[in-house]
C-alpha cells in the first residue's frame, strides 16, 4: 500500500518465529521455557562479587527480568527494527514508566489530545503531582504542537492510529517538529502493530505497545512494551526495577507464543477490516466510517505513505440513536462484547457505554464519542461471515 522509500514490510513470519530464539533451550526443548522462579542463585562468594562489580551480567532476582522474559524483548525488537525492547505488567505500566523515566520535575509534556484516555489521565493527575506540566494539542494541528513546545518541553506523547476514531499522525512533520526543539517523540503504536508500521524507521525516539493486543494476539495475558535504542530503553529499565512493573514468566512464555503468528494474524485482519469498512462505507444506515484505508479519511494519504496495512479496527457512526445502536450490538451474532482488540476473536465495543461511562454525555460529545459510535476489532473468523453478520445486525436499527 505504502509508496515511499522506506521499507514497509516490516514483520516477516520468519522473523516472528525465529527471531531471538537460537535453539538449544534447556532441555533440548524446541519452544522457550518458562523460567518459574523469583530468585537466582549464585554459585559462590566469587560470583557474587564478580555481579556486584559488574564483570558478570547476569539476573539475581525476578524483579529486574527472567530469561523468558528477556527472549520476547528480543523478538519484540526484532519485529520493530529497534537496538532494544522491555516488556511490563501492562500497556498502562509501559507507558507510565517511560514517562517517568523521560521527564523530571518542572519539566514539561505536549500530548496529543485523543490519545489513550488513560494516558491523558496519567498527564493530567499524576503528572502534575510531580510539577510536571502537559500541553494538549488537536490531533493534526502541526502548527498548534509547534506552538506548544516550550524551553522545558521534553517530550511528545501521540498516538497513531488512535482510539477510537483511527486518526494517522504525520510521523514524518512529527519528528521534524520535534527534532528542531530537540524534543523526544513517544508514540503509541498499539493499534498500528510492527507488521504495520515502524515508527523508528521515521525517526520517532521511543515506541510503546500494549501487547496485551495483537503481538499476543489471543485476548489472553497482559503486558506492555517499549522499543528504541539502547540508551534510552536502559534508563528506563532502571525506573521499572524500582516501579516494579515486571512481566511474569508465564505471561513472556504466552507473549511468545501468541507472537509466532502475529504477521499471519495481522494479514487476515488488515484485509477483513478494509472488507468491513467498505461494506459501512456504501450503507445508507451508518452515518460514517473511521477507518484509514478508505480513501474518504482524512488521513488516508498519510497512512498510505507510511503503513503496510490500515490495522484490524473499524469505528462507525450508525445514523440511528442510541437504542437503534443498542439494538444493532445486540443483533451481532459473532462478535463478544467487550473493552479489548486484538485477538483472534471479534470483539465489538459501544465506547460511550464502555470506556467513558464516567463522563458526562457533554463531555463526550466534546471528544467524538457518540452514542451511536460503535468500534469493531475483527478476529480471524471469514471475513465473509463478519460482513453478513454486520449487515444483517444493520436491519435491526
């Protein structure tokens, strides 16, 4: 799709199997243990003393990582282009322990304003805790970020595409933008996916993944990652060893897992989101169609520059209300109900009704939540019998 000079194939099979796993495990197993323990011994006194003045590299206790652990890093790595990954306890802890990581007190943030809800909530509550202020700018005011880089600016927090309406930043006038202030660029790439789009290739400092979604792929763990250089990741690991935001063994051995069959996952769903999308598009019951690969989006131009694929996520305003759009959700025969993506299972969410129930229905009309905005994540199942199911549910409103 993408017509550029970077390459946008980016996550092979191969690589999704293959990479950071050498073979030989312990055991002669073909697939990586699980290394389920909190605590490493030391064989002597000597070796303790050669760990503590840092002529051994190795893991003494399972808050600082495990060998699981340390082999999804690796191919989570690999999948981006990036010199170094960590993996967390969550998406939410990911992002959180690189803010703090990046940014100090009297210190100063400019994010995106359709960003993750929690993240915006970490900016705004906790942040300010700390005396570190945040700036919010209009998705696509270029002008507006610019504007909003002040001396003590270190860092721009985005989201690309975002949740729920699939808006695309302009990596490329992000990262000019950014590098003029010598500022540093976070983006979150959940929905996006390695297989999609690259954001260090477009030099963006810092990557964050909720891996929970689909590197894991099965809807059943949750994780969070980074990825960038070395540098910048090490010092971060630091302030996760003392947040405590670890992964456990089991839950790197699903990771894993899940993520030997994300490129082929990430195919079937690129290709059964465009065929529901354009399915919305031509229907005189949906009002719009969020979605990057059609071309009526706003940012369809951008996101055929820069991604292999537009992501396994379609949201839509259906022209009806909110009873009409409780009643088309409840008509859907495939899909679960729920909060999450990614997975191999459809999963259909009401944003309104389940993500920010807190808010009042002004306030959510003031960031683009409907009631009648309905997001749909696809699994894997035909897209034939995903399409058919979303249409016949259509005749209910």
């Amino acid at each position: 799709m993408g017509n550029g000079e970077r390459t946008r194939s980016v996550s092979s099979s191969t690589e999704a199997v293959h990479a950071a796993e050498s073979g030989g495990h312990w055991g002669h197993s073909l697939t990586v243990p699980i290394a389920q323990t909190s605590t490493y011994v030391f064989e002597n006194m000597a070796s303790v003393d050669n760990f503590v003045m840092g002529k051994e590299s190795r893991i003494d206790y399972g808050r600082y990582g495990n060998p699981t652990q340390h082999i999804a890093e690796a191919k989570i790595a690999e999948l981006e282009g990036a010199e170094s990954a960590l993996l967390f306890a969550s998406g939410m802890s990911a992002i959180t322990t690189a803010i703090l990581g990046m940014l100090s007190s009297g210190h100063h943030a400019v994010i995106m304003d359709d960003c993750y809800r929690k993240t915006a909530q970490f900016c705004n509550m906790v942040l300010r805790k700390f005396n570190i202020d945040t700036t919010f700018v209009h998705a696509g005011d270029y002008a507006g970020l610019e504007a909003a880089i002040e001396e003590n600016t270190r860092v721009i927090i985005a989201e690309s595409p975002t949740n729920p309406h699939l808006n695309v930043m302009d990596l490329d006038k992000l990262v000019i933008i950014a590098k003029s202030h010598r500022v540093k660029v976070i983006i979150d790439s959940t929905f996006a996916t390695p297989y999609n789009q690259r954001p260090l290739e477009f030099g963006v400092d810092l990557v964050i993944h909720s891996a929970t979604k689909y590197l894991g792929g099965h809807n059943d763990l949750i994780a969070g990652a980074i990825a960038g250089p070395t540098p910048l990741v090490a010092a971060i690991q630091d302030y996760r060893g003392i947040l405590g935001g670890v992964v456990d063994p089991h839950c790197a051995y699903l990771l894993i897992r899940g993520m030997k069959t994300f490129p082929i996952r990430m195919e079937r769903q690129n290709e059964t989101a465009m065929a529901l999308a354009s399915f919305l598009e031509g229907n005189p019951k949906v009002r719009e169609v969020y979605y990057p690969g059609l071309e009526r989006h706003p940012h369809h131009a951008v996101a055929k520059e820069q991604m292999s694929g537009y992501g396994g996520v379609v949201s839509f305003d259906l022209d009806t209300d909110l009873q009409g759009t409780i009643r088309f959700i409840d008509a859907l025969r495939i899909p679960c109900i729920g909060a999450s993506l990614g997975g191999v299972e459809s999963i259909v969410s009401h944003p309104s009704t389940i993500s920010y129930y807190e808010l009042a229905r002004e306030d959510r009309l003031a960031i683009g939540i409907a009631d009648e905005l309905v997001r749909y994540a696809v699994g894997i199942e035909d897209k034939e019998d995903l399409v058919a199911d979303v249409g016949q549910a259509l005749e209910e409103i």
